[in-house]
C-alpha cells in the first residue's frame, strides 16, 4: 500500500508539479524595471539622435588623418526608434497606440500597454492579452528582442513574463563571411535552446516528409542550415552574384559594382562589431580621405554667391564663347600666321560642365538636427563637382598627355577625391586624341602613402562604352576616351548659334586644347583676313590706343578702361617691334573687355571701327556677329 501511494503521489507531482514549476520558470515580474522608460518623452527622435552620432564620428575623423570613421548604433537609438514607430511620431508611419507612454505618470492602460485585447475563451472564461514593451540589447557578437506581456483571467490572475530571443551576428574579415544564427528563446527564467528548436525542425521536416537540403539549395545567396537555423554570406558569393546576373542580363553596371565591392572586401574598407549596448559600424575613412583643405578650382568656387550658394550668373555661357571668338580673333590678327588657331584653357570646359550641372546642387544632400546642447545643425553629404585637368609629361624626351578626371565628395567635412587617370595612346589617329584608363582612386594625395586603389579596370571601361558621346568626343570600341576635331567642332556650332567655322587640326597642351580651325566657306576666311589684318595695323601704329586715350580720358586710373589702355599699348609695342604678344597678355585684354560696362565696350568697338575702314567692320559684323 505504501508503495501504491508513493507511486500515486509520483504521477501527481508529474501532472501537476512540473507543469507548476515550468510556469513559476516562465514567470517574470520585471518587465517594466528592465524596460528602456527612461529613454520615452514626447520629444524623444531617434532619427536626431542618429545625426548627432554621425556629427559626433565625423568630428572624431576630423582630430587626426589617421582617425577611421566608426558610426556607433546604439541600443537607445534603436530602442528609441521602435517608441517612435509605436506612437507613429513621423507622417509615414501608422501608429500602433499614440498615447503608448509606460513612464511613471502612466495611469491608465492607454498609456501603459502596447496593445491589449480581450480574447474569449468560451461563455464563463476570458483573457487580456497586454503587451508592455518591445526593446533590444546588444551583447558581445549578439543582439536580443526582448517582448514584455502579460496574460490576465477575468478571475483577476496575472501571469506576467518576457519573451526574449537571442541572435548572433558576426562580421569575420579572417574568414571572409558574415555569420547569423538564432541561438535561443528564453521565456523569463526558462531558458529554450536551439538543440529543442532542431529537434522540432527535424520532426517536422520528417513527418512532412520535406527534404531540408532541397529548400537551402534554393536559397540564391549565402549558405542557410535550416537545422542549425544559421545563414552564412562570403563576400564572394555577393560579388560572384553580380557577376552571374550582369553576364545573364548584359548589364555592365552591376560587374561594375563587383569590382567596387571587391575593392571595399580586399581593402577592409567596411568592417561592423556588435559589442555591448551598440552596433559598430567602422568605414577605414584613412584610406580615402584627403586633407581637409582639398577644395574643388578655385574658379569653380567664385561661381557662387558669398554665402556659398551656387550663383547661375556668375558665368554666362554664350558670353563666354563670345569672349572665346574675340581671343581667336585678336590671336589671328596677332600672330601673323595663315593657320587661324584658339587656344581653350581647360577652365572652359569645367566651367561650362559646372554651369550645365547648377553647381551640382542636386547632389548635395543636408540634414537637419538639433544637437544635445539644443542648438540647430546640418549635416550635408555633397558631391561638390567635377572636373579634368589636362597635363603633358615627359618620360625620357618623349612626350604624352595625361588626363585626369577629378571628382570630390564631401561627408560633413570629410573630403574624398576621387581620380580618373587616363594616359594618351600614341599615334591613334589623325585629328584626334585617345587615352586608356590607367588608374582609378580614392584619396589619393601627395601627403599620404595608402589610398584606395581599382585595379580591374576592364568592367568600368565597358561601362564607359555604353556613353555615345561626353560632348566634345566619344568612348571608343576599344574603351578609349577619344576627343576629336568634330566634337569640338560641335561645341562651337551649338555655341554661336550657326556653322561658322571648321576645327581641322587639335593639339593638347598642358591645362589647355590648341584647336586650328578655318572659316565654313572662302567669303568668309577673305573677310576675316582683311578683318584681322586691320586690327593689326590699328594696335600696331597705336592710332587705337590714341582713339581710346581721348574716350576714357575722365575714367581713374584703376578702372577698366584705363587698364585696357595700357594693355593695348603693350601689344602695339610688341607688333611695332615684330614680336608676338603673348597669350596671357591677349586673355587679359579680353577679360578686362568683358568686365567693361556696356557703354565703355561700346566706346571701344566704335573707335575700332573709327581707326579702320568702316566698311570692313561692318562687313565683319555682318557675318560673324560681332
């Protein structure tokens, strides 16, 4: 009998004990002491507090040259952002409770639950179902979802608990992948491993007669173990990836993003940690920085305003090329030579290309926050501008042009230059220029020796090939960046409006293009000629600089017209003794012409007109639109 009795209490214990014992496990009563209250005001913005971390690293970049940039995601943010998302405080978002404010003033269940709803269990029995809170941690390599609850009888019995399932994230740069796993749930005090998770996993895929490895193999990337409930990504397998689909839908730009991205793999650029209370992001900023005082042309600057706004009047296209077809005019009345030649500086083409783009005002892209000390800020990530430089070097006494295109980006103050070099292929073909792209970096600078490097050039090119024409020339079939007498013949027909003249010849020179070029049809080079030879013998015997010494006699000494004087007095010094005024010389008479106010520009093209046939002018002006 006592053996019965032992026997009876044993399976009483069983039934009744260890369902007990598993619920007192589950039980957790410190939900709303472990929540994150203290971070839920009314003013509380995760999206300021994520610009003021940003503003916060990119200061820290800013101390030293050597300093990267690590962008700390931290639990609060997150925590902050998922009360944001709760109360709806943005106007994208829906609210799931706006009044949700669990802090100590809460007195009412509006405020202190998520959600709570009546669940009918049958006509004498009922539960509330409430959620308390949803917030994470971070731990070393882990980051938990925590969801409090509790579950309340119409009888007045609460169970209160917290759900809280643990996962691992990995960024291994040794083993060139990127690990997550769920590792397991906890339910207050009651611990749920994987191996149980498994277990059932295995049951269920057997009973259903699933096939596990047939579901991970059809996963496109990564590697996922659905029983060890873990997802794997080599950095291959993403660059591989892109490589497959650009081949499948012959799209270059995605190859394009592969080389990228092995660039950022190969260099570490972009590595992450989870640690204890934040999510580190880390950008090796040393790599592609530049000193702070890298700035975009200084010519490209005085486009805008003082305030530092780009200003569309700055710089007036058409009175540019006008300002260029004065100094071919006077270069060929000048120089003495029956070839007419212009030489463009390189500023010309960037000017008109920062023009084109507004400043690059499009690409700039600021935020605004408040700081912890309430001030008002902006954050602006900004691709400032682009431009090319056009130099000629010397290797061993043969000579060759190197292009370099230049982009510069600018992070909060962080300047990255990014440069495009592209060396001449030597005899290509006539009238026209061809150059391979020979390198491709960011950050690079003469004060530092790491930057990033592109070394597979291949897919970029192809890119490039997919642009029919950059204005004044083309991409090639073999990849090269051509510029050719018809480009830039192009560019002076759209310029003047009509089809004046033909470029037949171009030279590049350091900063500059020399273009030779010929009047459209011989009535045209005939009024030309005798055009210039005027001019020539009006500067040279100085009856032009005495025409305007009796115009511009009341003007001071430091304005415009008086400089103008002076200058075309130099150059008749210099023709009267046979020389060739110089080409700055020429630029700079132009220039001062073209700061001249309408009447004075007037004065001088009337005592132009005035100290040479008249009919010749007028010839001239007809045709070319002087």
């Amino acid at each position: 009998m006592k053996g019965l009795l032992i026997a009876l209490l044993i399976m009483v214990i069983s039934t009744v004990g260890i369902p007990l014992l598993l619920v007192g496990l589950m039980y957790d009563s410190s939900t709303e002491s472990d929540m994150p209250v203290e971070l839920y005001t009314d003013d509380a913005d995760a999206m300021q507090m994520l610009l003021e971390s940003i503003d916060e690293s990119i200061a820290f970049v800013l101390e030293d040259d050597a300093n990267d940039f690590t962008f700390r995601l931290t639990q609060d943010m997150v925590n902050v952002a998922i009360f944001n998302a709760i109360r709806g405080m943005d106007d994208e978002t829906e609210a799931i409770n706006p009044d949700y404010m669990p802090t100590e003033d809460c007195e009412s269940a509006s405020c202190k639950y998520i959600i709570e709803e009546m669940i009918d269990i049958n006509e004498s029995n009922s539960v509330f179902l409430r959620v308390h809170g949803v917030w994470v941690t971070f731990e070393e390599d882990e980051f938990h979802l925590n969801v409090g609850y509790e579950i309340q009888h119409n009888d007045g019995f609460t169970f209160k608990s917290t759900v809280k399932t643990e996962f691992t994230l990995q960024d291994d740069a040794e083993a060139g992948h990127y690990y997550f796993a769920f590792n397991r749930v906890r339910i207050g005090n009651l611990p749920l491993p994987k191996a149980l998770f498994s277990t059932l996993t295995n049951l269920a895929f057997n009973l259903g007669d699933i096939d596990a490895e047939t579901l991970e193999e059809e996963i496109p990337l990564g590697d996922l173990d659905i029983r060890d409930f873990s997802y794997t990504l080599k950095r291959s397998d993403i660059t591989d990836l892109l490589r497959e689909q650009s081949a499948e839908e012959n799209d270059p730009a995605l190859e394009v993003a592969a080389v990228l991205l092995q660039s950022v793999f190969d260099n570490d650029l972009f590595s992450f940690k989870v640690q204890e209370g934040a999510f580190d992001f880390n950008l090796r900023m040393s790599l592609i920085r530049n000193p702070e005082d890298t700035e975009i042309p200084a010519y490209l600057q005085a486009m805008h305003t003082a305030e530092g706004t780009f200003d569309p009047d700055a710089f007036d296209p058409e009175k540019h090329f006008e300002t260029l077809f004065e100094t071919f005019v006077y270069n060929a009345a000048f120089s003495g030579d029956e070839t007419y030649a212009l030489t463009i500086n390189q500023r010309s083409f960037n000017k008109l290309l920062y023009h084109q783009l507004e400043g690059f005002e499009e690409f700039r892209f600021p935020f605004d926050y408040t700081d912890s000390s309430g001030d008002e800020q902006t954050l602006t990530f900004a691709f400032e501008a682009l431009w090319i430089d056009i130099d000629v070097v010397d290797d061993n006494g043969d000579s060759s042009v190197v292009l370099h295109l230049n982009g510069l980006f600018d992070f909060g103050g962080i300047k990255s230059l990014l440069t495009i070099r592209a060396d001449e292929v030597l005899d290509y073909e006539d009238n026209a220029y061809a150059f391979d792209i020979t390198e491709i970096a960011l950050g690079k600078d003469p004060t530092k020796d790491d930057y990033l490097s592109i070394t597979d050039l291949e897919p970029i090119k192809r890119l490039l090939g997919d642009i029919d024409n950059f204005g004044f020339g083309y991409i090639s079939d073999e990849y090269y960046i051509v510029i050719d007498t018809g480009g830039l013949e192009t560019i002076f027909d759209e310029g003047a409006g009509q089809d004046l003249i033909d470029v037949t010849a171009i030279t590049l020179v350091d900063n500059a293009i020399r273009i030779e070029v010929e009047p459209t049809n011989p009535e045209l080079k005939g009024t030309l000629d005798q055009f210039t030879g005027a001019v020539k013998d009006v500067f040279k015997d100085n009856t032009l600089k005495n025409n305007l010494e009796t115009r511009f006699e009341d003007f001071d000494e430091d304005s415009p017209e008086k400089k103008l004087i002076d200058i075309v007095g130099d150059i008749g010094d210099k023709l009267e003794n046979d020389e060739m005024p110089d080409q700055e010389t020429i630029e700079t008479m132009v220039d001062t012409l073209s700061t001249m106010d309408p009447a004075s520009r007037d004065a001088f093209l009337d005592a132009l007109k005035e100290t040479m046939d008249p009919a010749i002018f007028d010839e001239f002006e007809q045709e070319f639109g002087w």
